[in-house]
C-alpha cells in the first residue's frame, strides 16, 4: 500500500534535523521498516539565518522558505514540518504562499503544555524565540531568562551548530544552575526546551527539577500521530 509521505524541511541547524528525524522513527513504534513515517529530509542549509536577519536584518529568509516548502510540495507529500522555533516567527508570513500544510510547532506544543494544567512555564530558546516571544499567543503565563543566562543559552546552541559536544555539556551543567535559582524565584512550574538543538544534550533532557518539555520531542511525536491518521 502506498503510503502518505511527510516533508521534514530542515538545516536550521542540521544536527538538530537529524533528532528530529531519529525521534520520529522512535514514536512510530514499528516493527518492520515499512510501518515507518515515509519521510522527504531537506535538510537545507541554505535557508538564510533568522537570527541574523532580525538581529542586523541582513537576507530575509522568508522566499527562501516559501521555495524549498513548495519544492517538496511537488514531491507529492501530506504536510511539511521544520524542526526550528524560529522560524516559526515566520510562519503566518510564508503560510497564504505554500502549496502544503505545515505543521505549527508553536501551536502544538504550546496546546500540549496548556493541557496539562501549568501555571508559569519558562521558555528557554534562540535569539527569535526569546525576544519576539514566539509563544506568547500560546502559552500566555511564562517567562524568559533575562540576558546574562541568555548568554548562556545562545552559546549552547551554536556549540550544538557547531557539534561541540564536550562545550555543550559543560554549559548544560551551567543553564541547569540557572533552572534551579528562576524556579525559586518566579515560581516557575514547568521549563520548555524551546530550540530543537536542545535535544542533542542528555544532560539537559534529564533535568528533574519541574515538569520539562521539550519542543523537539512534542513535535515528533504529533508528526507521526499526524501521519498515522
């Protein structure tokens, strides 16, 4: 039987669209290698940088996203997701010109972490994430870091960019001392992983403190329900 296929439009970092693909294999729970997510990987890394055109508005990314949606678009698939927070800033933008659906992450975490209940979630991610504060029309009772653990965030990302992994480890062990200190604080109930690079670090994911999630892992697993039917 033919199966609907899944577009994964990534390079936003690559390593971090490698996860993403991984976690869907893992959520699909098959036996045999045809019961998998038929998936279509861009991983693109031409996609101008969303951080650095809010930041010195150098190259606007949008057309560059509007054509490599619309190239896999043509590949016949159901839907496309790209595993990035920030370029979900992009989204009501690029969305009236794709020929395809494509899967908001903020929505579908944002509604996940709503479901449970939660009261204030610290939203840890990027550049775009934090200061456009992407997920403020979904989960209206959070909080951010302010710019000194901030710091600490964007030079984690780029040393996953950049497959640092003994850097990444040691600044894990630093955001996890800032957790802990704005849980106190601000009365903090659940942390999301908010920058799918995140996903790349064991000793994030184990973060015990409060409920955590992580965008990466949410959006996975909706993908494979999504394509199941």
């Amino acid at each position: 039987m033919k199966k609907e296929i899944l577009g994964i439009l990534g390079g936003m970092g690559p390593y971090a669209s490698l996860e993403f693909h991984k976690k869907i294999l893992q959520y699909d729970n098959a036996s045999k290698d045809w019961e998998h997510t038929h998936v279509i990987l861009d991983n693109n890394i031409s996609i101008p940088s969303r951080t650095r055109h809010i930041l010195y508005r150098e190259e606007d990314p949008t057309s560059a996203i509007i054509e490599a949606i619309n190239r896999l678009a043509k590949l016949n698939i159901k839907a496309v997701v790209l595993p990035c927070n920030s370029v979900h800033y992009f989204y009501d933008v690029v969305s009236p010109y794709i020929d395809v659906p494509w899967l908001n992450m903020l929505e579908i975490v944002g509604e996940q972490i709503r479901d449970r209940g939660l009261k204030k979630t610290l939203i840890v991610g990027g550049y775009v994430t934090v200061n456009k504060r992407t997920y403020d029309d979904y989960l209206t009772k959070s909080c951010y870091f302010d710019d000194k653990e901030n710091s600490v965030v964007y030079e984690l990302i780029e040393a996953v960019k950049s497959n640092k992994l003994e850097l990444v480890d040691r600044l894990a062990i630093e955001l996890i001392s800032y957790f802990d200190k704005y849980i106190e604080e601000h009365n903090i109930d659940s942390i999301l992983l908010g920058c799918t690079e995140f996903s790349i670090s064991k000793r994030l994911q184990s973060y015990s403190g409060v409920q955590m999630f992580d965008s990466s892992e949410i959006y996975a697993e909706y993908a494979s329900r999504y394509m199941k039917g």
